[in-house]
C-alpha cells in the first residue's frame, strides 16, 4: 500500500494534510520565512538556504537566485538548471516535480502549481488532492503574473507573456499570450 507521500509523487490521489506531508511542508514554509527576512545582500547567507530548500547536496553547486518574498510547499521537487532566477513575489507549489531547464527567469509574481483537486464537490471536501509534473525547458521567460497549471510542459527558447494562463503544454520557440496561453509568434 502506498503512503500518502507516494501518491503524491506518482500523481495520484492524496490526503496533503497527513502528518509526513505537513511535516515537510512546514520544514520548506520555515526556510521560506527564513529566505525571505535574509537581508537581499547577503548572498552567501540567501544561498545557503537556497541550497537547503532545493535539498541540494553540499557538493552540488547552484547559481540559482531566488528573490524575497518566495513560497513554495515542499521545495525537494523543484530542480532548477544554471542560470536560474526567480523575481519576487513567486510561489511554487511543487506537490510534484517542478523541473526547470538552464537559464529561466521567473518575473515577479509567477505562480507554478503542481497541485489540483478533484471537481467533484464531497471528493475536494474529504481533502483529495493531486500533483501532476511540470517540465519547463531551456531559456524560457516567463512574464509577470504568469500562473503554470498543473501538468504541463513548456519547450525551449519560450516567451509567456505578462498575466497569461498556461493550461496546456506550449511548443518551443515561440511567444506565448493569454488566458489560456497560445503561440502568437513564432521566435527564430
């Protein structure tokens, strides 16, 4: 049988307020608070706890840069490749893996959220839950604003812009706009 935190990484249904769970979401939400009263210029300190809430190996080194205020629910499934910078203001819910390719730049108040719930009313009243993955690949932008639903991909060298819904997965090489995101043009 599996634990509720195996459903959640293989997209199943789940209880997200079972103890295992709530104990690591509070483990990320106080490096979160932590991050997010370290003062902006000590990076040595902000990259410390970076490397704690991306459950990074001391071996492992990053140069990813996470502005305050940062909020994610677990932070062990978001991988970020070089380059990676998140503006203000953005919150991942990463109930499953957030993957994120070299060189992506989060404007401010980006939201990425893995998580769902059932629209069967007495199912999303018992707690039911479920993450599904998002993949984001290499020199993607997003704009401000920008709200990623759960289970979608997004390919290389993409533009989203400003305030725009990504609610299926959109193609590399293009500029994306909207509610839900559509390619508007193509990028050489």
């Amino acid at each position: 049988m599996k634990t509720e935190k195996e459903k959640m990484l293989t997209g199943d249904i789940y209880q997200a307020f079972e103890p295992e769970l709530v104990a690591e979401r509070e483990r990320a939400k106080a490096i979160c608070f932590t991050l997010n009263q370290t003062c902006p210029t000590d990076r040595e300190g902000r990259q410390t706890l970076i490397h704690q809430l991306l459950a990074l190996e001391e071996t492992v080194e990053t140069d990813a840069w996470i502005e305050s205020p940062f909020n994610c629910d677990y932070g062990y499934n978001i991988k970020v490749g070089k380059g990676f910078y998140a503006n203000h203001g953005c919150t991942i819910l990463d109930g499953a893996p957030v993957t994120f390719g070299d060189d992506c730049l989060l404007a401010p108040s980006v939201v990425i959220a893995t998580a769902g719930h059932p629209l069967n009313p007495t199912e999303r009243a018992s707690g039911d839950e479920f993450a599904k993955a998002i993949t984001i690949g290499n020199c993607v932008w997003l704009g401000a604003n920008v709200t990623v639903c759960p289970g979608v991909t997004i390919g290389d060298n993409v533009v989203v812009g400003a305030g725009s819904v990504v609610t299926k997965d959109l193609p590399a090489n293009t500029v994306c706009v909207g509610a839900p995101a559509k390619p508007v043009r193509a990028i050489d």
